[in-house]
C-alpha cells in the first residue's frame, strides 16, 4: 500500500542532531523516518516540514534558511531515491523513476516577517504547503494552545481570535501562488476564516476529531463537515495526546477510532495521514514509517475495503495536492 504522510519534523531533527555533534542523514537514522524505513511502507510521497518555534530561536529567517538548505542538501545526498515536488507532474515522474517524492513545507507561517515578498521567495525556494501558524500568535492568526499564555491548556479553544487582516492577504497569495495552506495548529475562529477567505481545498494536516479526544488541535464535528465541502484532508496525527486522552501510548486502535469517526462525520474522502513523525513523543505501536503496514492491517480488521484504505493512505491527499500545485 503507498503511503502520503503530510507532517513530520525530520529535517529539524537532523540538524538539531548534527549541530550537536552527531553524524545524522536522511538514508539510515535512530529517527521515526529515513529513506530506507520509509522503503520498507512502500512510501510514495512525505511532507518534510521547516518547524520554526518563534520565540525560541535567535532570528527565524536564518533558522528557516538553515533548515531549508538541510532539506536540499539531505535531498542532494540521497538523489537516487527522492526527489522534491514542486508542481503535481513532479510526483508521476517520482514514481516512474522509483523515487520517493518530498514536498517541502512550513510549520509557522509567521517566519514571513509581515511581508508577502518572503512568502513569494519561500515558493521560489520550494515551498509547497504552510501550517499558518504553530503556538504562538503571529502576524497572520492565533493558535488555539498559546505557549504565551501559561493558562492556555490544550483543552482551550480560540473562538474570537482568527485571521489578521494581513493574515487574510496571506491566505489569499497562497492560493494564488499554488501553496497548500495547513490549519493545524490554527484557532477555531481562524479556520472559519480561512473558509471564508479561501476557494481552494485546504488541509488540516495533523489533526484528528475532537468529539473522539477533547484535544484543542483537533477538528471539531463541523469543521470536519466544513472541510469536507471544501474537498480538502485532515491527516491523522500519532501522539497520543491527540489520540485518547489519559493514554501514554500511541495506538493502533485508537487511530481507527478517530478515522471511523471522521468518516462518518465527512465522508470517505475527506482523511489522510500526518503522523508528525520525528515532532512527538516515542511511545507509539507505530514506532516508525517501516511499521506503517500496522495501520493498513488495523483498518482492513476494522472492515474497510480496499480502495477505502488507499483513499486514506494516499489517494485523498493526492487529489487535493493535484487541485492546488497544478
């Protein structure tokens, strides 16, 4: 079975890894993904997101330009086996070629600065999808868990705070240039935004249901309905916290729970997979992208058919970046 998985933060693992002295590539790591694990499930294509924790980093556009160069030089390294994606024919000539295809993205739209020149310069340089925002508020939007905010929990949502009037200009240019825009991480009143502002389908990358695990990050029963209509994909997320509440352990089962549950509310068509491999706690049944066939064998013991589990793994997602990248 191939598989699209829309989130992971591998490359800033990588390079937080070799900035501290150690020797760590794409090929062959310790980390959830590498090319030879991602062999193994068959992978067809993986979303390397550039993760840039505002706030906590010295100067967010060279740490995004560090990491992009990483992404390249990883890319570069292993070309026999991966290839970027920037425009949809990208990934039928990826697998003629037997390439895994990567799509490169961000996770915190803010790293623009206020300035729609640098989001114009991200898609030069590759960029093909953006989470607007991660838990800080930005110049585009507000998060609904604000690391800000010390009495923000998890379980709060932002219903008022939505799109900055900058941050509906951005959405706007994304859609024109061809970027998939991401609202993980986004607020509740900033998804409505983004519906409102927007055409194109969207993706909420690595979210999950909220009536299944009362988690801020995940999507609630309409907004699942909501994104849905607009064609586009939620992707399901593997930390535990997003998956059963009071759980330390990342299951199978509960996965299943959440995919059951947003096909009844949205339909066949409307979930993915965004593991956020290499983003999240280790304590997973799906230890890695090699043990991928775990959730294929779940969901067919859970009574879905076949082309309903290549919808999930990969057909969903692949018509949704067909849509946007063009």
């Amino acid at each position: 079975m191939k598989v699209i998985d829309m989130h992971c933060d591998t490359i800033f693992e990588i390079a937080r890894l070799n900035n501290e002295g150690q020797n760590v590539g794409l090929n062959n790591n310790q980390l959830n993904i590498d090319i030879m694990k991602m062999k193994q499930s068959d992978y067809m294509l993986q979303n390397f997101a550039i993760f840039t924790p505002l706030k906590m980093v010295d100067n967010p556009i060279t740490h995004v330009q560090q990491l992009i160069d990483t992404f390249y030089n990883e890319l570069e390294n292993n070309k026999g086996d991966i290839a970027i994606v920037t425009k949809y024919e990208d990934i039928e000539k990826n697998m003629k070629e037997n390439k895994i295809s990567a799509i490169l993205t961000l996770e915190e739209g803010g790293v623009v600065c206020n300035d729609l020149s640098y989001l114009r310069n991200y898609y030069r340089l590759g960029v093909r999808m953006i989470t607007l925002t991660w838990n800080y508020p930005n110049g585009i939007g507000y998060p609904n868990f604000d690391m800000n905010d010390e009495t923000h929990g998890f379980h709060c949502q932002d219903t008022i705070n939505g799109l900055t009037d900058f941050g509906i200009e951005y959405v706007k240019e994304c859609e024109r240039l061809g970027i998939i825009i991401d609202v993980s991480h986004l607020s509740d009143a900033g998804f409505y935004d983004v519906l409102k502002y927007t055409t194109k389908p969207f993706v909420a990358s690595h979210s999950n249901a909220r009536s299944v695990c009362d988690h801020a990050r995940n999507m609630t029963d309409d907004m699942i309905r909501e994104l849905s209509k607009r064609r586009g994909v939620m992707g399901i997320n593997f930390a535990s916290d997003f998956l059963c509440e009071g759980d330390e352990l990342s299951r199978v089962s509960s996965m299943i729970k959440h995919i059951q549950y947003i096909v009844d509310i949205g339909g066949i068509d409307c979930v993915g997979l965004g593991s956020d491999f290499d983003g999240i706690p280790q304590n997973l049944e799906i230890k890695d992208a090699s043990y991928m066939p775990l959730l294929y064998k779940g969901l067919q013991n859970a009574g879905f058919s076949e082309e309903d589990i290549e919808k999930i793994f990969y057909k969903n997602v692949l018509r949704v970046y067909k849509e946007v990248l063009g």
